[in-house]
C-alpha cells in the first residue's frame, strides 16, 4: 500500500485550490462556467461529490462551511435548496431521512457484516 500524502502536498494542493478559485473569481468565471465544461468529461458521482454540492449550496445559503455549524432552521434551508436543485437534475424528489429510515439502514449494514 502506498503511503499517505505529506504535509507538504496536502498544503500544495489547497494552494493550487486557492489559486485557481482567485483566478476564476477575477476572471468573472462562476462555478456553473467550471460544471458546464465538464460535460465532455467522465466523471462518477460518488457520495463525496454530493457532499460538495451540499456544503456548495450550504456555504451559499449560511455562510457557514461545516454542517456542525448548522441550525437546525439552517439544515432545512440549506436541505429545500439542495433538493430542488438535486430534483431538478435527477428528476427524483429525494426526502430527508427518517430516523427510522437511518434505523434500517443500521440493520441492513450490520447484516452484511
């Protein structure tokens, strides 16, 4: 196994993060400019890409960039936005989770173990 990245490419790369986000920003080149060129790309949506258009939508909404930061006024918010936009592109309507929907999906998990 490949050892984990060092200290000084994990700081290289939000430099290299910052920089292109400065650039895009004085360029007038939004995010929708950067998500549209995309499109001849292959790019696979993971549960780590969804959680960025989360915090996206959620940085947008509450200034805030960690969930555990959030109100729970807040979540809501930041969830009805999310959804929409999420619907919209899916055209699946994708409720927030129960706790008894968190409960069986518990179990389901502990089955497989």
């Amino acid at each position: 196994m490949e050892s984990q990245r060092t200290n000084q490419q994990s700081r290289a790369l939000h430099l290299l993060f910052n920089q292109v986000s400065a650039h895009c920003v004085q360029a007038g080149i939004d995010q929708k400019t950067i998500v549209d060129a995309l499109e001849g790309y292959s790019v696979p949506t993971t549960p780590q890409a969804i959680k960025e258009i989360w915090r996206t939508i959620q940085i947008s909404v509450t200034g805030k960039e960690s969930t555990k930061d959030l109100e729970r006024k807040e979540m809501d918010q930041v969830y009805d936005v999310f959804n929409k936009f999420i619907s919209e592109v899916t055209h699946e309507y994708f409720s927030f989770p129960s706790f008894e929907s968190l409960m069986l999906a518990q179990l389901d998990n502990e089955k497989l173990q």
